[in-house]
C-alpha cells in the first residue's frame, strides 16, 4: 500500500510516492516562484499551479505505481479565487508574504478585529473588492490545499483542512467553524467558502488521476512537517529551518489557554483533526533563516553555494567575538518587532569570511534557541530534545551550533522535507495503512547531535538589543 502525496511550497511543486516505511520515493518536482510585481506585493498563476499539480502527479504515480490514497501539504494562507462553473481564477493568487493589506489590517483592529497581513482574510477581501465589488458572482475561495483538491477531483470536492482554516484569520479561535463577525466585516459571502474537513479522512476522489484514488489527507506545510517528523505526542516538538524558521510543539487534545500570542510570543495552532477531535499545538516563527545564507552568497558574494558556508565556517573554531542577529525582516518570536533589521557587530579587524559566515550561522541557530525557550515558557512544557528539517538542517555547522545554543540534542530528519510525509501519514492513517503508534515508531533521525559548550547567549541578547526597533513606525506595527 502507498500513499501520493502533492506538496505545493512557496518556490515549488513537488509529488512523490511514500510506501508504508515511510520512504519517500519517485518524487517529480517544479520549479514554481512566486513574483513581485511590486515591493510588498507577492502573487502566483493559480492556473499555472493547477497544471503543474496535474503533471508531477502523474509523473510521480506513473513511477510508482498505484496508490491507494493522496495527501495534500501546502504553503498556507496563500488565496486564491476562482469561478465556480468555469474554474477559471478571476485574479492572482496571492501569496502569504504579500503586505498589500496591511493598512486593512490596521483598520480592522480599530473594529477589535486583530488579522494578520501574512492570513488569508484580507487578501480574500482585496481579490473580491478587485474582481467582484458588487459581490455578484458565484465564485469560490481557497487556500492552495483547496485549490489543489478542487483541481484533483475536477470541481467535485471544495473543502480545507481545520490546519488552513485555522490559520486563515476566518476561523472562530475554538476551531468550531467560520467566524461570521469577520465575514461580515469583509464583506465576505460565506457561500464561497470551503466545507472544513478532518486532516485525516476521505473527503473524494481525484478523478484527475488514474484510478481515481481517495483524496484522504490534508494539512498546511507546518502542521504536516510536525507529522513527518513523528511528533504526535505532546511535548514532541519539531523546527523547519528553511527560508525562514518554524517552530511547532504538539499539544494533544488541549488548546492552550491563550486566543492570540501569548506571553512569549508563540500561537495556538490546530495541528490536525481526526475523526473530528482536534490536536492542538504552538507556533512559534522565525521571519528570516536560510535567507541569511542566500545573503551571503547572492548579495554579498562571499560564498558560490549555500553549502559552502559549512566548509567556510569550518575553517575558523569560533567567531573571534562577531555576532549576527538574522532579523533581515524583522524579529518573529518573542519580540515580533518589524522594524529590526539585520545587525552584526562585535567587527575586528582580525574579522573574516570565516568568522562573518560563522557568526550566520551561529545566529539563526541563536534564533533557534529563542523558539524553543518561548515554547516553553507559553506551555509549560520541556523540550528534551529537538527535531529538525528543512534546507539547513543539511549543513553540519549550523546543526552543531544550534545543539550548543540550546543545550539539547538535535535529531536531523532523514528527509529534507518533511511535509511529504506528514502529508502522507494523514492520508494513511484514514485508509488504514499505519496507525498513530507507528507512526511514533517510524521516527529514525538520520543523525542526532550531541551539544558541545555553550555559545555566549548575553552577548546574543545584548546583539538583538541593538537590532531592535530599527525602523520605529515598522517597530510600531502589531497584528
């Protein structure tokens, strides 16, 4: 028995074959980036993605074979419109960076309706005010899992998984159902909206595909990392280091007792529902992560590859005293301050290539640390020992410093990516393929880090001082 999954990221589309040991096999991939037509502005051809979806799919399933179920993992928030009858977008998709509608965010918490810019409620908004001020037309909204289930099952199936709903900003913060004040607010039809379903369950067929196999997994790329890596236990606890970092904990069936962010900064997320009881977890976020390694190859020139920062940085055992705080977008959790910026300090001018990639490194493994602290102090629980995945948990000096920052071990993913899993346990777990108990056994890192001595978390701190507030009316900012 196996499981194809879908995986639509921000820059790609990618479908694979998972068999029931959990190997991710056949995968067929596409390039798919986003633009920027302007500054702030971040949208995508859905049509373009729905054929994109349709070809590595049958590439994939034609590699390997019969499936017996499809999961769907996706970036999430990003919006999408399309006409019901012709399943034509009326518009760009709109991606879950994109800030056009952070004024309309602004506005809106002057009504007591806190919505962030990076949900998808305002940008649902903007493409109605666009495409359909008088609220006229039949159309539908969806995130991409939405668009991607639609697309499978030719218009059969329009539903979202409780996991998108729940960061939408439409959803009622007890995951009960669509929030009808915020509705109203956007002027929002609520009959172009998706029937909520379990993350864990039939919900059609994709009758694009061959065989029509059962659409019976769905989750947003986080919560389907989570799965991937085997924290369906409370207290697991997972980050994705790529473009940006996130952390996520699993809670179990408990909500944790705060509606927004709480004390440390981290929010409530619904991890997945099964058989309608909902699992809960945390999220904590880092804006800027790998980007800090693209900087220094793409804009500052000092590396060829990514990779190459493991092989620069090893080449000196410590900074020599430089600190970088990775805040080229700002500060995520615990700060969420918008206005600070990237900042390196601690220069000498016995400072280097090897100690400036170094201390990269060293501060998105800081940033890192900073999570897991804030996890724990908004649940009250522990963190023995950390798991990880994404583009940076490749390099070996970056893993090590941040197994020294947080004085814990880290358990590397033995797939890059871990949402194809995820997205594929859920799938499998509503066709009968694994349960939860083997899933927990499914869990071999492909290596564990032990930490070394510390690295110097005042001097951090006193670092992240100085980058804070940066860019006062940015700093100002609060969602």
């Amino acid at each position: 028995m196996s499981i194809l999954v879908v995986d639509v990221g921000t820059s790609g589309v990618r479908a694979a074959v998972v068999r029931p040991d959990g190997e991710v096999t056949h995968v067929h991939h596409q390039p798919f980036p986003p633009s920027t037509p302007f500054p702030g502005m971040v949208e995508f051809d859905a049509a373009a993605m729905a054929r994109a979806v349709l070809e590595v799919a049958r590439a994939a399933m034609s590699a390997g074979g019969p499936v017996d179920g499809v999961g769907i993992a996706n970036q999430r928030a990003s919006t999408i419109v399309w006409d019901r009858a012709t399943g034509e977008p009326v518009g760009p998709g709109i991606g879950w960076q994109d800030l056009r509608t952070v004024i309309d965010c602004l506005t809106l918490a002057g009504q007591g309706i806190r919505l962030a810019p990076n949900q998808s409620g305002t940008k649902l908004a903007w493409l109605l005010n666009t495409f359909d001020a008088g609220r006229e037309r039949d159309l539908c909204f969806g995130t991409v899992d939405t668009w991607v289930a639609w697309v499978l099952s030719r218009g059969d199936v329009h539903v979202t998984d409780v996991s998108n709903a729940g960061v939408s900003g439409l959803l009622h913060a007890d995951a009960s159902g669509w929030a009808s004040h915020v509705l109203d607010a956007l002027a929002v039809p609520a009959a172009m909206l998706p029937t909520i379903v379990d993350s864990s369950g039939v919900v059609g067929a994709a009758t694009a595909l061959e065989g029509a196999p059962p659409i019976a997994g769905i989750a947003g790329d986080q919560q389907a990392s989570l799965i991937g890596q085997c924290c369906v236990l409370p207290g697991l606890t997972k980050i994705t280091f790529g473009t940006g970092g996130m952390l996520d904990m699993c809670l179990g069936h408990h909500r944790p007792s705060f509606e927004g962010r709480g004390p440390a900064g981290t929010f409530p997320i619904v991890a997945w529902r099964r058989h309608g009881t909902l699992s809960w977890g945390v999220e904590a976020i880092m804006l800027s992560a790998g980007s800090n390694v693209d900087w220094l190859r793409d804009d500052l020139g000092i590396l060829d590859t990514a990779e190459q920062s493991h092989e620069v940085a090893s080449t000196c055992s410590d900074t020599g005293g430089v600190v970088y705080v990775p805040a080229l977008l700002g500060l995520g959790t615990p700060r969420w301050d918008y206005g600070a910026r990237g900042t390196l300090v601690g220069l000498t001018r016995g400072s280097g290539r090897p100690q400036v990639v170094r201390a990269v490194l060293e501060g998105v493994a800081h940033r890192g640390a900073d999570l897991v602290a804030a996890a724990e102090a908004d649940t009250g629980l522990s963190i023995p020992s950390l798991r990880i995945d994404g583009g940076m948990s490749g390099n070996p000096t970056f893993v090590q410093a941040l197994a020294d920052t947080t004085q814990r071990p880290v358990e590397v993913s033995p797939v890059r990516e871990a949402t194809t899993r995820g997205a594929a346990f859920l799938a499998g777990l509503a066709v009968g393929i694994w349960d939860f108990e083997d899933i927990v056994d499914l869990w071999r890192p492909h290596v564990t880090i032990a930490p070394g001595a510390p690295l110097d978390r005042e001097a951090w701190a006193r670092a992240v001082d100085r980058a804070a507030g940066w860019i006062p009316d940015l700093s100002a900012l609060d969602f």
